[in-house]
C-alpha cells in the first residue's frame, strides 16, 4: 500500500529539471524519499554542466541522499522515465518503488523495474511532457547525447 501522494513528490523532481534547465542542462529532476514521503536527496541531471556523463538526475539524487544501512524503504521520483543505467542503480539498491512524470518522449527501463518487482507509477504529467518536448525540439545534440544515441 503507498503511503505517499505521488504527485506531491513529483513537485520536487519537477523543481530540480528547472533548475537543470536554468543552469543549461538537460532538464530532468529527480528526488528520493521514504516510502513516507520524507526527503532524503533531490537533483538534477548535470552532465553538461559537470562534463560528467554519469551525473544523470537520480544518481544526483541518490548521491545527495548519503548512506544508508539499506534503500528498500525509499521511493525514486524522477521526471523522466530512468535510463537503463539509472534503472541499474534503483535495482542495485532495491529501491522500493519509482514515480515516474512522464514516459511519452523517452521510455527507459521502467517495465524492465515493474518485472523485477519495483513498484511503478506514471503520473503522465503534462508539465514534465512540455519540459523535456521543448528541450528534444532546441537542443536534439544534447538530448541524443545524453540518451546515447546520434542525432538521425
């Protein structure tokens, strides 16, 4: 049973992708929490502004969350659907459940989660949706580079 308002969660993964995008990144937020709702770390993708490739949002989450004896009562909130290497990280450390804004312009490895028995929902939110479309639209080279592809 959630005892947690996903889209009140959602409110903070969505602060930091503006953030990101303010700062010239890719903008997408993410945030982790306890199954409680409790804050644990927020961040935003920063691999443009570090240079660093690994730095996606939910490892800047994570990362700021700090140690912990175990993460399975933790939540996952991001605004995207998470990358297969961000969807690593939540199996490495059984994350217990990912709120995911949107999956419309990019489907990570979100049912890959759901059948290992990570808990998923899709808020669909149409603010995360016009982020990243607007994002695609204006910068194509960076968002192909952050998802690993060539721009077609």
């Amino acid at each position: 049973m959630q005892r947690f308002d996903p889209a009140e969660l959602l409110a903070v993964a969505r602060e930091e992708a503006i953030l990101g995008k303010s700062g010239g990144g890719v903008p997408i937020g993410a945030a982790l929490f306890t199954v409680d709702g409790g804050l644990l770390g927020r961040g935003h993708n920063r691999r443009v502004q570090d240079g660093d490739p690994s730095m996606h949002a939910e490892t800047a989450a994570f990362r700021n969350a700090g140690r912990r004896p175990h993460y399975r009562d933790t939540v996952m909130v991001t605004t995207l659907s998470p990358c297969w290497y961000c969807s690593g990280l939540v199996r490495q450390f059984a994350i217990s459940h990912v709120v995911i804004g949107e999956a419309r312009t990019f489907s990570g490895g979100h049912d890959w989660l759901a059948r290992h028995g990570v808990g998923i929902t899709i808020v669909d939110d149409p603010a995360c949706v016009a982020l990243m479309t607007e994002f695609i639209e204006q910068h194509p080279e960076l968002w192909f580079e952050d998802i690993g592809q060539e721009v077609p």
